[in-house]
C-alpha cells in the first residue's frame, strides 16, 4: 500500500474510532509493509513490540490514562528435580561454553503457551532422555 494513501485512510479511520467511543487500537503491520511503519507514528501510533513477520503499533485516543497492556518482558525457565525409586537425584553436566563441565538440574525455557510442569518434563526428555513423571512444585521464584 502507498505511504500516502494510508495515511489518508488513517486519518480518516482515527476520526471514526473517536466518534464511536473506541479506545485502543492495534495495528498488526505484516514486515512487508515497513513503508507504513513512519506514517502511523507520525499520526500517534507507537510501538507495541515486533516479531520476525509483523510490528505490533497500539494507539490510545482518549485523554485518560493508557490501559493497554504492555508486552510480555521477561521468559520463564524451567529447572527439575527428578529423582528415582531409589532416592538417587538426577544431574546433568551443562554443554555451554560459559558453564561447561558443571553438573546441575535438567533446566530450560518454558515456549510460549506451554504449561509450565509440561516444560519441566520435555525439558528433562531433551537433556537426557528420560521420560519423567511430574509430581508438584517445589519452588516459584
């Protein structure tokens, strides 16, 4: 789409979601169209955060605070303490360069979506292979 013709359309369509009372607005901007990016801030759209195929642009049209929520800042990771009928604990040594040599808890990243006691049991099948059986938490921080 052209900058120009956008812009026009923009305008017109933030006029619109003010007569009807609207709030926030979202623009999910495919990264093909990156030429649109410069216009909708010019018009009072800001970034909202950017995945490899889009930017997120949110606008907020009254005059009251913002109650958009902001993007997700921060990962969850995941560490297991499994251990067998024979009360032996199970321990990995990490591969990184940074850590390497060090024996710990399987450990990882809980994907996005992903329950987080499901992520403890792929993590510890990833790091060694073993099919665990999750039993509770044991600690939240």
């Amino acid at each position: 789409m052209d900058s120009v013709a956008f812009t026009s359309m923009l305008k017109a369509s933030i006029m619109h979601w003010k007569q009807q009372g609207k709030k926030g607005v979202w623009i999910k901007l495919p990264i093909e169209l990156v030429n649109l990016i410069e216009p909708a801030v010019k018009e009072g759209f800001y970034y909202h955060h950017a995945e490899p195929e889009y930017l997120m642009l949110v606008y907020w049209i009254p005059e009251t605070a913002n109650t958009l929520p902001p993007n997700a800042s921060h990962r969850t990771g995941v560490g297991a303490f499994v251990m067998n009928e024979n009360g032996e604990v199970l321990v990995v040594q990490e591969k990184s360069a940074k850590m390497r040599g060090i024996w710990k808890f399987p450990t990882g990243v809980v994907e996005e979506g992903e329950d987080i006691c499901e992520a403890a049991v792929r993590e510890v099948k990833e790091e060694t292979g073993i099919d665990a059986k999750f039993v509770e938490i044991l600690a939240f921080r």
